[in-house]
C-alpha cells in the first residue's frame, strides 16, 4: 500500500523565516503534487513535479524532487503571513491509475 | 476558465433523506473525481469518471451513488447516509485520464460541499 508521509505535521513560523516541509513516499514514483487549502476551502494546486531533480519556484516557495530518495521538499523562503496553510504532497498510486495518494498534510501557521 | 462549481455549499440532510451534489466544469476535461474530507485529514478518493464512465471506485458503500451524465457534469447520488458521513465533499477535473500518469496534467478542484448528516 502506498504511503505518503509528510512533516512536520504541524509547523508555526515567525514572519521572515525559511523552513522546509517533507514529504516522504513508500513506492516508486517520478512524479509528484503540491497542493494548498485554506481553511474551509478547497485545494489550489501549487507545484507538479515530473522527474527526477525537478525544481520548481513560485515566490516564497521552492518545491524539489528526489525520486531515488522517494522525498520532495517544499522551501518557504521569508515567511509572511499570507502563507498560512495546510499544504499537502501527493503521489500517483503505483497501479498506474488516475489515483492521487494525498500526504498527511501539513498545517502552517505564521505569526508576526 | 478554469472553474470547477459545486452545489450547495453546504448541506444538512437526515438520514433517512435523499440529496445530490452536483459538481460542473467547462474546461473541456475527460476526468472527474469525488474526493471526501474529513477536518484535519487529506482528502480520499471516491471515485474516478473517465471519459464519462465509472473507471475507479474506492469501494465506496452503495449508498453513495455517483452519476455523469455528460462530459462536463459529475452528481453524486446520496441516500440513507450515516453521522460519519458528514465531511466536506470534493470534485476535481483533470484534462484527460490517463495525465496524471503519463502527462502534464493536474487536478482542479472545486470549492466542495460541507455536509452534515443528522
């Protein structure tokens, strides 16, 4: 069974800071999915990552990708406040299907 | 345009009623999903529609029914729900079946229905 794990689960920043979020995966998989909600909304996608080595950057966040490593990162560069949310990785399910498999989440809180 | 609409917003049924959710997207996508979520947890995939067929079903219980009836339309079907059921229910589209896998594609989701089951 496919199993997608990210931390810290949890993660409150002072405005201004840098921090990396984890996301761990257990099958093999070279593509991999950055999502945000806000609470009570739905999802934005963020970042699609395709291969290998994939960097991808959208202002204060920079999303990475290991597939040998089965890890991606998700940077936030400079916290400000607008950045708080839950942001959760996803992987394709190895049965090759139109599955997303969604990590734990993790719930972002900046504070001044 | 790239909306995904979901009606109602919010929704208290009992349990012993009938309702649907209707879920819309004019992007021209061949993929459609219902996703259920619950406070604090990611979302679990229901179903998927590809090219308007039934391709995955999560093993859902019966009595969530889903239904497309043309490319742009997805409804799910409820009936006899229990108090668990109650979570923020997700539509999603995607371009093609098969671009998550094999091409460039991501999901679109919608704003969702919160519902609540007495």
């Amino acid at each position: 069974e496919l199993k997608v794990e990210q931390n810290p689960l949890f993660l409150s920043m002072q405005e201004g800071k840098n921090y990396t979020i984890y996301c761990n995966y257990s099958t093999t998989s070279d593509r991999l999915y950055w999502y945000r909600q806000d609470p009570g909304k739905s999802l934005e996608s963020l970042f699609v990552l395709l291969s290998n080595g994939a960097v991808k950057q959208e202002g204060r966040l920079m999303a990475s990708l290991d597939t040998k490593a089965r890890l991606s990162t998700l940077h936030i560069t400079a916290a400000v406040h607008d950045l708080s949310a839950t942001y959760f990785c996803a992987v394709v399910a190895y049965d090759n299907t139109d599955k997303l498999i969604f990590g734990t989440g993790t719930r972002l809180q900046v504070f001044p | 345009d790239t909306e995904v609409t979901q009606t109602p917003k919010h929704l208290v049924m009992g349990m012993t009623n009938k309702k649907s959710l209707k879920c819309e997207q004019h992007m021209g996508h061949r993929a459609m999903y219902w996703y259920k979520q619950k406070a604090k947890k990611p979302p679990e995939l229901m179903f998927v529609y590809s090219y308007e067929k039934l391709s995955i079903n999560e093993s859902v219980p019966s009595r969530f029914s889903p239904e497309c009836p043309n490319s742009s339309l997805l409804n799910l079907h409820l009936h006899a729900l229990q108090p668990e059921d109650s979570a923020l229910y997700l539509c999603a589209s995607s371009q093609l079946p098969g671009g998550l896998v094999y091409g460039t594609d991501t999901q679109y989701f919608g704003p969702g229905t919160r519902l609540t089951v007495l």
